[in-house]
C-alpha cells in the first residue's frame, strides 16, 4: 500500500466490512447497484476458471510433484 498509496475496498455494505476495513486502516466504498452485478459476475468467473484449473491440475498430482521434486533436491 505504501508503494501506490491508500486502495479503496469496495464492498457490497455489509455492516461487518466497514469495521474491518477501519481497523486495517484502508478507505470503505459502497458500490452502487449496476456495479455490484458486475462485480458478482466477475467473482462467478473468476470461480468457474479456478474450477477449470483445479480440474486439470489436482492437488494430489501436485503434491507428488513436490514430493519427487523434494527428494532429488
């Protein structure tokens, strides 16, 4: 935060968010009803792609990979 300064949190309103975003010291935006639909279409993509991804790349096949990778290192 320092290196581009203060970033605004956007939120939906919740009562909680304006609490945690005084405590960390960031500044709290409202967004208005046309942005908050954008906003959860963006979270929804953003999910079915990590969903996409964690489909060809499970965990396990990772933590095998890590293993073997640990074990010649």
């Amino acid at each position: 935060m320092h290196k581009y300064g203060g970033v605004p949190i956007y939120t939906d309103g919740a009562g909680w968010y304006a609490d945690a975003c005084r405590w960390a010291g960031v500044e709290h935006v409202v967004y208005d009803r046309p942005l908050r639909n954008l906003m959860e279409r963006m979270v929804q993509y953003i999910k079915d792609r990590t969903e996409a991804f964690d489909d060809l790349f499970p965990v396990r096949a990772q933590a095998r990979i890590r293993a073997r990778v640990r074990a010649h290192a």
